[in-house]
C-alpha cells in the first residue's frame, strides 16, 4: 500500500498590515518564532528533521538563504539542512510539493516546511546611475579621478526605486499585477459593483470569523515591544459597500475597477507545516491534521496571471480523476476581487473550458464553501506565506466541520496557478 504524505499540524503568526505592528521584526525572525512554536508544539525532537524548506519571495539581503537562518534560530541543529525556495505567491505551497518530492524519492520522510513574508522590509533600491556613480567615486585611486566622479553626479539619481513595487511588477507582460486583474475585468465583463461586493463579503466573513475564534487553533501570537500582537489586523470591521465604492481605482485610473478595497492587502506573516508519512507519524506516534492526496502547477498568459487557478486546478482534476462536485470546501486566495470572480465565471463556461482545454466546464463553485472564514482581501496576502496558509485553514476547517476534501488554489505572477487536493483523516 502507498504510504501517504500527511500534514501533522501547522502553525501560522497573525497577519499584519505592512508597515504596521510587525515593522520592526525581520523576516528571518518572524519566520524562526513560528518555526519553533510549531516544533515545540508537535514534541517532535528537532534533529529528527531531515530538512527545512520554506518560501519566501523578497529575500532578505542580510539573511541569504533565508530558510536556514530560519531554522537555526528557531533551534534546528546545523546538521540539518535548509534551503529556500521562490515561485511568487506560490512559495508555501512550492515548499510543501518539494518536501514531498523529497519524500517520494526517498531522500528523507520528515520536514519543517513553510512560507514567510515581511513585506514591511522589501526595501528601497538605489537606482543604476547613483550606484555607478558611487562605485566610480568608491575605485577611484587619486583626487583627479574622484573629482571626474563627483562631476557625473546628479540629484535626480536619488530618488529611490520602490521594491515593492517592482517586485509587483511582471518583468514578461510588463504590467502590474493589477493591470492584469484589470484585464480579466475586461475579458469576463465583470462591473466595480460586483467586486465591491465580493470584497465586502471577504471582510464580513473575516470579522465573523474573528469574532467566533474560528481560525485561533492556526494561530500564534507574536510579541510585540509593546503587547501581544494575537489576531489579524486587517479585517476592516463593519466595512461598507458605501465606504468602498468611495475608493478610487489605482492601477487604471481612467477606466479601472480595480481599488485597494477590492485588492489583496500589502502584509507580514509566516506559516509552517510538518510535512511526513503516515507511517512516520505513526512511528511518532503523532495524529496528522490531514493528507496531500496531489498537487498541481500549471502556466499561462502572464497578462491573465489571476486565472492560474482554474489552469491547474483542471490539471489536477485530470490527473487524480476528481470532481469539483466532490470537493467540501475551498480555498482559493483573493489576490483581487476581480480575479476570483473571473475563475467562478471560467468554471462553469462551457465556452471558456471548451476553448481552452478542449472539455467541458469543471463546474459551478458553491459560494457557500469557498473562503468561508475570508481571503487575502480582509485577512492580507504576505506573497511567501499564502500558500501554506490557505493549505493550513483547508485542512483545519475541514476537520472543525467533519468534512472530507479541500482544494486550496491560488494565481501566481508571471502566470502560474497552484492547486493542492487535501484530504482530512
């Protein structure tokens, strides 16, 4: 019999607003305080591991290799080894596939896996022109050649260049990600009504979650110079259909839809998973949170990046013989308003999938189970992390509910989709 891959348990920090309460607290360390909880948590003894692997997108440039300062500082021994890994949003998830992976080629049976992000951190960059003129002024061996340099200098050269925004920008369409939810705007005819309103229901779901203690099992608290930080910060309680169609659109601001209301939120946050076998867990004697029955990635259009759901979803379908009339809940990320909308409106098109994959339509998703406690909308989208944590909440709330199979699935930038089908036990 095929020896499963399982989830043992997760652990996940709230998610802040970047800039906010965890400003000050640096990638590597806010990826360490959850990586030990976790482990300390589980009992497992840390030499145990056979490899830490975590995802991380804006990787710190004093903390290279981000996942093992990670694992160090969270108490792992350096005999274990880590490594990081990097497929934008997708970078949780890719850790969870490569743990098992590793699995599967019999390179070990126990991991510490996981996403981290502080967005708060991605820093702003020198443009060429002054970093040439300071390596010009740096080399520079005698007087003559460092006033040559200093004659090149220009004030202009110092304005700074936004990571963050660059980061946000696909280098292959060359567009923002928001114009490319802009363009599914465009493609699926879909109004600024409507994803006001898909937004709204993110942040009203996210209160009620909140405010029912619904996500507290996969929750941390960091500890703050100032207090506890214990719950996500960017839930806008009692939010408004009114106060968001007030907002402007940011990205096409002639004839755009999309705004920061209905947008993901810019955050901070880690999660991490425990990745093994059902018969390492038994040799533990630990109780897994639930199984990885298959994963898929899938490419598309850079320009319609925010679709990469439904591309691998129908792969992983494919692949595993699974319906979507078979699936208990779903979790699939809020990059934008605009975006999840698009795969509802592709799911069920007959047109749509015929064109595209030459089949029939997936089919019709129930919004009574799709992101029932909120997405990225209310709760944030640190890029590294959201895909172990929409893993953990699936796998979580189908436990809370006694319910059998979650598909987790999010768009990647630069068009990608990732989509995982999880069982619980």
């Amino acid at each position: 019999m095929k020896d499963e891959i399982v989830i043992v348990d997760g652990l996940r920090s709230p998610i802040a607003k970047a800039n906010g309460i965890l400003n000050n607290l640096s990638t590597d360390n806010l990826g360490a305080i959850i990586a030990k909880e976790l482990v300390l948590k589980s009992q497992i003894p840390y030499e145990l591991f056979d490899e830490v692997i975590i995802g991380n997108v804006s990787q710190p440039a004093d903390a290279a290799n981000v996942a093992r300062v990670i694992a160090v500082k969270a108490g792992i021994p350096q005999s274990v080894p880590a490594y990081t890994v990097h497929r934008n949003c997708a970078s949780g998830m890719q850790a969870i596939s490569s743990a098992i992976e590793k699995i599967k080629s019999d390179q070990g049976s126990l991991y510490l896996v996981g996403g981290v992000e502080s967005m708060s951190s991605i820093p702003l960059l020198f443009q060429d022109k002054f970093k040439n003129f300071l390596t010009q002024l740096t080399y520079s061996k005698n007087v003559k050649g460092k006033l040559a340099a200093l004659s090149t200098f220009e004030f202009k050269s110092l304005k700074p260049i936004i990571g963050l925004l660059s980061g946000l920008t696909d280098p292959i369409s060359g567009k923002i990600m928001g114009i490319t939810a802009e363009n599914l705007a465009n493609e699926f005819k879909i109004s600024r009504e409507a994803q006001d309103e898909y937004a709204l229901n993110s942040h009203l779901k996210a209160q009620k979650a909140q405010e029912n203690n619904a996500l507290e099992s996969e929750l941390h608290p960091i500890m703050t110079k100032d207090s506890a930080f214990l719950q996500d910060d960017g839930i806008r309680y009692n939010q408004t259909k009114e106060a968001l169609g007030k907002l402007k659109p940011i990205f096409d601001r002639v004839s755009g839809t999309v705004t920061a209301g209905n947008s993901s939120q810019v955050s901070d946050g880690a999660c991490m998973l425990i990745v093994t076998t059902m018969s390492k867990a038994k040799e533990l004697n630990l109780e897994p949170l639930g199984i990885v029955r298959d994963y898929a990635y899938a490419g598309l259009e850079a320009s319609r990046m925010g679709l990469g759901p439904i591309y691998a979803t129908k792969k992983l379908f494919d692949k595993t013989g699974t319906k979507l009339n078979d699936i208990d809940l779903i979790e699939l990320n809020e990059a934008f308003a605009v975006q999840v909308i698009a795969n509802q409106e592709a799911f069920k098109s007959d047109s749509f999938c015929q064109k595209t994959f030459n089949s029939n339509a997936i089919g019709e998703i129930n919004p009574e189970i799709l992101n029932i406690n909120g997405g990225a909308i209310a709760l944030g989208h640190p890029v590294g992390m959201s895909g172990a944590r929409i893993v953990l909440t699936a796998l979580k709330q189908l436990k809370k509910e006694n319910k059998k199979r979650a598909l987790a699935t999010l768009c990647v930038g630069g068009g990608q989709g990732a989509s995982f089908l999880l069982e619980a036990l």
